[in-house]
C-alpha cells in the first residue's frame, strides 16, 4: 500500500512572502479515514499546520476547506471520497482573506449573515406561554434552520467572490428566508425592503455550486428563488 | 440594502423583471423570423422590404430593439460590476457601453422607419 | 509587563456556548459594557452539539405536568447528591426560560395543536414516579442544541453584544485580597496577550470529555474553565462524577441521542435480546444514563456483545419506520451512516458507553456565585467570580444527569448568573486593581511554553493522559486500578511541566493553544481521579467493584477537591427546597 501524496496550501504571515504547496506522505494504513483525521496526523509531526476544527461530527461548521478542488467539511468527508489517483490537494475555503494556512477570516461572511437580521422579530406582545405554531409552518423552517454557517457555499459561490461586500451570498440568503418564512416572524416588509437592491439577492445567477457542496444537503438556490418570488407578489 | 445609481432601473426586482421579459420578446422575435424566413425559401428584398413597410412589424421590430437595448444593458452591468472593480474604469466603460447601445438604437429607429 | 495591552468591561464572559451567550444576553439587554470571549466562534460551541432536546414541565405532552415531577426526577436521577434548592430553581424557572427561548425563535418542533413537541427520555417520569413514563424532552427534532445555540448568538447579534471571538484565556487575575479580578488572554489571530479587567468574570468554558480517549466530547473541550480556577486555587466540587452515554457510536465516539431511545428505539445484545428488561424491568432503556450504561458494560463482559470482538451492544431503530426517523431522528440517520456506515432504518447501530459529561465543576449557589469553603467548611463565595453550564456544579445533576437537563441547566443558571451580576453591579463593586504582581502570576503558564526549549511533544502526552483516565477511571472503577492511575498521574505532570512547544509563532498558533489546553486536561484529570479514589462508595455515575454500595451515612455529601494540598473534603448537600417539601433519599431503582 503506497503511502497517501497529501498537498496542503501553507502560509504563515510571520515567515512566508508567499504561499507555497507542501508535499505530505502519509501512511494511512489503509483506513479510510476522515479527512481531518488525516490532518490531525500532519499536524503531530508538523505542529506548526493550522487548521480549525470542534466537534469533528459535521455540526459546528469549523472545518470547511477546499478538498482536491470541492468546498466541504474536513470532518465528515471520509478519504475514499475525495481522494483521487492516490493524491489529495488541501486548500482554505476560497475567496475569504486567509490569516495562515488553511484558517481563512471569515469577517466578511459573518458580516453578509449580520446584515439580514438573523434574528426573529415580532412586534405583538409575547404570550405567557410559547407562540404557536402548526407542524405544517414548522415544516417550512426544515432545510433552513439546520445551517451551520460553514461557509461552504458562499465560498464556492462566483457571484460571492465578484461581491463579496453587496451579495449577502447563499449562506445569508438561506438565513433570512429562515426569517421570512417563520410564520412568528413579523417583519416581512422590512426584510424585503433590504433586499430588493441590484446586489443583494438578484447578484445569485444561479450557478447552484451551493448546492453541490453544501454538506447539510440544503438548497440555498431554492430559498433564494422563493425571496424573489416573495419580492414579486409584495411589489406587483 | 446596497445602493446603485447606475443600475438600469436602480431595483434588482426591476433589473430582474426587465431582462426577463425583454428575453422573451427578443425570443418571440426571433422565432418569428426564423418561421418566417422558413416560410419564405425564395426571399426577396420586395417581400422582405414590404414586410417591414406593415405598422405591426415596425412596432414589433422596436419592441424587439428595445428589449435588446435594456437587456444589454442590465447584463453588461452586471458583467462590469462583477469583474471591473477600479472605478474610473468602470464608470468609463459603463459610459461607452450606455453611448454604444443608445447610438444602436437611435440608428435601429432611424433604419425602420427612415428611407 | 507595562507594555502589555488591557481592556476593562463590567463582566467578561468567558464561553460562547449556551450558558456563555444566555448570560450574555441578559447582561447585554441591560446595557452593561460585557463581552463574551471565545475560543470558537460562538456557534462552533458544543451546545451545539446536543441533540435530544431541553427536559421541562412546559405541561404541552402532557397538560397536568408539574416541575415538582421533573424535580423529584431529577433528584432521583442524581442519586440524592442533587442540591434540592438549585434542582428547585431550576425546574420552577425552567418554563420561563423554555418559552423566553422559543419567543427569541427557536425553531421547536411541534405538536398538531401547535405547542413545543415533546418526546419522553430516560428517568423521566409522573407523580413522583408513581405516574409511569413522562414525555417532558422540548425537542428541535434531533437539533436541539444546534437551535438552541444559534437562537442565542442571534439574539446576542440583536442585542449588540460584544465578542471577542477566537480569544483564549490563558488564566484569571486575583488582587491582592483573593478576588478575581479579570484574566489573562490572548487573541489567537494574532498571538496579543491582553490583560481583561473586569468586576464579574464568568466561567462558562464547558466540560472536558476530552480528559478521556473515548468521548462524544468536541475536540475543543479541554475544562478550560476548571483549570484556570484550579490554578487559582478553587475547589472544585463532585469531579468523580462522569457520564457515560450509554449511545456512542462504537470506535467513533459520536452521540446518539437518548431520543432514539425516547421515539421507541431500545438496545439489543447479541443474541438479539432487548436485555434492559432484565435491568430495569419498568423504565428499561429510559431508566437513567449511569443505570444503561453499566448494564450494558455487564453485557459485554458477560460475553453477549455484539461484534467480532464482542465489545458494543446494537441500538435497534428500523422499526420505528422511515417516516419518523426523517422526522424527529434526521441528524442521527445522517451521523450513522458517516460514523458506522449503517442506514439505521435498515440495520441497528453499533453503540457504547463513552464519556460524555462532567457532572463536577465549580461548585456555585443559584447565583452562579463561584463557592469556596473557609477554614471551618463553611461556603464562602469567591468575590468576582462565577461559573454557569457543565463547568459549575450548582448542583442540579448530583452524580448523575439526566437527559435534557444540560441544556435546561444552561439556559436557566446562565439566565440566573446575568440577572444577578446586573444587579450587583447596579448596586456598586468596587474590588482593588490587580498589582503588576498579580498579572505575573497569572503569565508564569503562557511564559513557560513561550521559553520552553525541549521537552516531550503535546500530542503524545495527551494521549497518554486520555488513556490514564480510560482505563483507571471509567465506567467500572476499583482501588488499585485508580491507585495506579493517580500515581501514572503525578509522573505525567511533572513532564507536562517540562514539555516542548516547537512553534513560537504567533498567527493563528494552534499549537500554542493545545499546549495551554494540556494543562488544563491535566488539572482536570487530576482532581477527577483524586476525587474519584476518595469516594469509597458506589452512587450514580461512580462505580466501585470494591463499594459495590451507596454509603448514604458517609458519603450522602459533595466531595471538594482543594488543589493546594492536592486533598478531598466534603461539603453539604442541599435538602432545604423553598416551596416543597425535601425529598428523602430512597433505594434508586427503574
């Protein structure tokens, strides 16, 4: 079994004027392991390798980089997936500024989630008990709620690297139609009124590379394509 | 919400609506003459001149232009916007880009209903 | 030291998981200049992580539901070591906080009349356990913690608070009285050291799973928290006591919710036998973790596990249908079949004990006040500190928690711990100013690592401690076994002392980080397995072949680990509750 050819994006601003591939051979022993397993044995013989990573299920959303070319989570992408003639090219999420390695800042991301309001909003006055709410309204909230704001999507999206300060991208679009279609949530007409701009929502050309990566198997196209009709039926 | 002066109509929703009804007016179009150019195997420049003498034709014909004017600009305001981030050069190219697709048009008109 | 930068806030919390940001909240909606420092970014927490749901007598499943149920379940389920007060005011505030939740948007699931949905977990149950199985576990589907942490970050964004995201604190600052006064941290971007001044400094660092090999712990729950106080010289309180979640996928360590056991699942042998019969015969698999769990050890050492090597048990879900595993189990379909390449509506789950959380912490009155005891056992709250979530020991979980009340305990004592720091502020505190001293002290561990020039590497030594701590302090423990550990301890720590980090950079240093987090693995190891050796006697979570039995006349007490002297005192249970009357400990059987 020859050993595993792993090339991995490096850069240190402290060290580096530039960033550079570096060459790894691992030995996996023929398991197929998760891809950030495969890391995490790097980084025991280079502790100097960083990386983000939490609750290594597939969750928390740290570990999203760019995998022999695809956007995905470290954690839950076992090798036999990825790994292609025996190599495997490890590279940060891309089009975020990266601070070393594969940590990318992802300052501007969170600042595109912020500017939807992810927050529920409603203006009548709370009840003693919960608000209610029909399974058939919360099942509008399924392939919504579950995003983990790995950034993924985003970062494989083109209209997102073009803008990334005007298009609020897939991630932030998923969100806020979490909001509107929260049937608890009052604030339709402001969320719209934020969106209806050239850059915001309408940037999305429907590419769908969110949905090829997205590693919670949601549809940030879809949602997106119902924020517009919502703006249609609210402006006609 | 992110501000624009020099989208087409300053709305997405507009920019949207727009570029997609002009497609469809431009497809029509075209379908329309591919059909009729189909129709009409030994086309000549009396028949093809006498089509475009008719009212409907020229109303359609500038329907037609219209719509690629307005198409073309959403789109290649958007490529602008997407892939020109000094300023100046894009405020300059959006300008030759505007002056090009009027001088286009104001000729089309000029072509329909002059001579 | 003068050249180092400080920020001063009113309170600085730190942890941005559930407790963290729920604290957070209520400091941030009263205008105090706060801030939550994180080593993750918020969501990233292990909160995040919690499937199942949030246990509370909200009266939806079940409209006759009272709290004093859910509290006499819960005391039942700590095996009598639970602080009846605190297990009072938790589960009579519960309500308000499970509906402040959903008011914030948490995405519940629901029942056709529109309330919260609720499945039942284990140890739950009706009139004081005369009633039968209750159905009290508020659920988000199988992403409870997952919605309940992003409800809070978002809140937290709608109300302005400050971040101070992927900072570490590396240790809390006393004054020259005691007091805790701020910390030390660094800012991992780019390796600053800052000083943090503040009047209230809250631990809501989490646990520390990661102590053992096997955990369904994230990798980022090192008991930050417990060692920077350990180091200050706290006690810490009941730290023998761990969880074994009975349902972690077998070599992977990933939870599987009690849930599945909830919506119907149940555990098989490898004789196909649904052995919790024989163990529990009325709850059977929704009798308490620490209950499960050891019977399912007995069955694997009996020789009835399933496997080549004979070593998990099978969790069965195929017949709960497709329709209600896609419905309320989604997150588990999709980790058993990444984690143990099974699709659970066809084949069962390989599943086995492993650790998941640390019922001990610092111990705290309903305040979150940090509790030490003078020289007389007598409690004596620590000036400026306060701890809320798995790191503090209010206690509500006693020697064993049960199901859903981590992310109850989170919500509320979080809560709690904003609302009084409010107000102790409002009222005025004034403590001295660190002395240049004082912060020196609080440097000695990041120097240490900062000059250390050779010396063993970080990731070997941890392993060795997680599997100190596997095979001397896990589910089944006896004397000599921990004897040894505590011995294989103190040698590891002297080597931690003298251990090497290579790389000195300081952008995004990961490596610095795991080196700093070792020393708290270690603290928090230490006082687990001292602890741990102390309490001679069987009851919840800790096991002893030798004490076999609960020793209500001895041991019906907290233990206290002193770091100082390294020695385990005790400390009272609570069995004074306000509004009912006590409950008095009884056999504990399901």
């Amino acid at each position: 079994m020859s050993k595993l050819q792993v090339s991995l994006y490096r850069y240190n601003p402290e060290t580096d004027s530039a960033p550079y591939m570096q060459e790894f051979e691992v030995d996996t022993q023929g398991r197929d392991l998760m891809v950030l397993n495969l890391l995490e044995m790097i980084k025991e013989d280079d502790s100097s390798v960083a990386f983000r990573r939490s609750c290594r299920e597939g969750v928390c959303g740290s570990d999203g980089m760019n995998m022999n070319g695809k956007n995905g989570l470290a954690c839950i992408t076992p090798l036999s997936e990825v790994v292609k003639n025996n190599k495997l090219v490890l590279r940060p999420l891309p089009g975020l500024p990266v601070i070393r390695d594969l940590v990318v800042d992802m300052a501007l991301f969170y600042k595109q989630y912020e500017k939807i309001q992810p927050y529920l909003q409603n203006d009548t006055p709370a009840p003693a008990i919960e608000r209610l709410q029909s399974p058939e309204e919360r099942d509008k909230l399924d392939g919504l709620y579950e995003c983990i704001l790995c950034a993924c999507c985003s970062t494989s999206c083109p209209s997102f690297w073009w803008n990334p300060e005007k298009f609020v991208g897939p991630a932030g679009l998923l969100q806020s139609y979490r909001f509107l279609a929260d049937s608890r949530d009052t604030a339709t007409q402001e969320r719209l009124s934020e969106l209806e701009d050239p850059f915001s929502v309408f940037r999305c050309r429907g590419i769908m590379n969110c949905v090829a990566v997205c590693p919670k198997g949601l549809n940030p196209t879809r949602a997106i394509g119902k924020i517009r009709e919502m703006l249609l039926a609210n402006a006609t | 919400m992110v501000t624009n002066i020099t989208s087409f109509s300053r709305s997405g929703l507009s920019d949207w609506i727009i570029q997609r009804a002009s497609a469809v007016v431009m497809a029509l179009y075209t379908v329309f003459l591919v059909v009729y150019l189909l129709a009409h195997p030994q086309l000549d420049y009396a028949t093809w001149s006498g089509l475009f003498e008719q009212t409907w034709m020229r109303i359609f014909s500038l329907l037609a232009f219209v719509s690629l004017a307005a198409h073309a600009w959403v789109g290649l305001w958007t490529v602008t916007t997407d892939y020109i981030k000094p300023t100046a050069i894009r405020v300059g190219t959006q300008s030759v880009i505007i002056i090009a697709i009027f001088v286009f048009l104001v000729w089309g008109i000029q072509v329909l209903w002059g001579a | 030291m003068s050249t180092m930068r400080s920020l001063t806030f009113d309170a600085i919390i730190i942890g941005g998981g559930g407790a963290g940001l729920r604290a957070a909240l209520e400091l941030a909606k009263s205008g105090k200049k706060t801030a939550v420092l994180s080593k993750v970014f918020p969501t990233r927490s292990h909160t995040v992580s919690a499937q199942g749901g949030i246990t509370c007598a909200i009266a939806s499943s079940d409209p006759n539901d009272d709290w004093r149920w859910h509290m006499y379940d819960t005391v039942k389920g700590g095996d009598y070591i639970t602080d009846q007060d605190a297990a009072e005011y938790m589960c009579s505030e519960g309500p308000k906080a499970v509906f402040e939740l959903e008011h914030m948007g948490l995405p519940f699931s629901r029942f056709d009349n529109g309330r919260i949905y609720q499945r039942p977990f284990g140890g739950q149950s009706k009139n004081f356990g005369e009633g039968g199985q209750a159905a009290r576990t508020c659920a988000a589907a199988d992403r409870t913690g997952h919605a309940l942490l992003h409800t809070l970050y978002q809140n937290n964004l709608k109300n302005n608070t400050t971040f101070l995201n992927e900072w570490y604190a590396v240790d809390l600052v006393k004054n020259a009285n005691g007091d805790v006064v701020g910390c030390i941290a660094m800012d991992i971007e780019t390796g600053e050291v800052v000083h943090v001044k503040s009047k209230a400094t809250v631990l809501a660092t989490g646990g520390s799973g990661r102590i053992y090999a096997s955990t369904t712990n994230a990798l980022i729950n090192t008991g930050d928290g417990i060692g920077m106080a350990l180091r200050a010289g706290v006690p810490m309180q009941d730290m023998e006591m761990w969880q074994f979640h009975p349902t972690g996928i077998h070599g992977a360590g990933v939870l599987v919710t009690e849930g599945c056991r909830g919506e119907g699942g149940y555990l098989v042998n490898k004789d196909g036998e649904r052995f919790m019969e024989r163990y529990a015969p009325n709850a059977k698999d929704l009798a308490g973790r620490d209950v499960v769990a050891r019977s399912m050890v007995m069955e694997i050492l009996e020789g009835r596990g399933c496997g080549e090597d004979g070593d998990h048990v099978f969790l069965k879900l195929d017949h709960l249908g497709e329709e209600v595993l896609s419905k309320r189990l989604p997150g588990i379909v999709e980790l058993a079949k990444t984690f143990a390449h099974v699709d659970p509506a066809k084949e069962p789950i390989p599943v086995v004990p492993t650790c998941h959380y640390m019922m001990g912490g610092i111990a705290t009155n309903v305040h979150g006040q940090a509790i030490a005891q003078d020289a007389d056992g007598n409690d004596q709250i620590i000036n400026g500190l306060y701890a809320c979530g798995e790191a503090a020991c209010v206690s509500v979980h006693g020697a064993n928690r049960l199901g859903g009340n981590s992310l109850l305990d989170l919500v509320v004592f979080g809560r709690a711990a904003g609302m009084y720091i409010e107000s102790a502020l409002n009222e005025g505190i004034e403590y001295l100013d660190a002395r240049e001293s004082d912060i020196e002290t609080a440097m000695k561990r990041i120097t240490r690592w900062n000059e250390s020039e050779g010396g063993e590497s970080v990731p070997e030594l941890k392993r060795e401690l997680q599997s100190i701590m596997q095979n001397s302090f896990g589910v089944f423990r006896e004397e000599k076994n921990m004897v040894e550990g505590v011995e294989k301890l103190a040698e590891l720590r002297g080597r931690i002392a003298n251990a090497h980090l290579a790389d000195k950079s300081h952008a995004f240093n990961t490596a610095r980080v795991e080196a700093l987090e070792l020393d708290n693995l270690m603290e928090v190891a230490e006082a687990t397995a001292i602890a741990a050796l102390e309490r001679k006697e069987s009851r919840g979570a800790h096991s002893r072949y030798d004490y076999p039995d609960r020793d209500d006349a001895n041991w019906l007490k907290h233990s206290m680990f002193f770091p100082g002297e390294k020695r385990v005192g005790q400390r009272d249970v609570n069995f004074a509750p306000k509004t009912v009357d006590k409950f008095e400990p009884k056999i504990r059987t399901y």
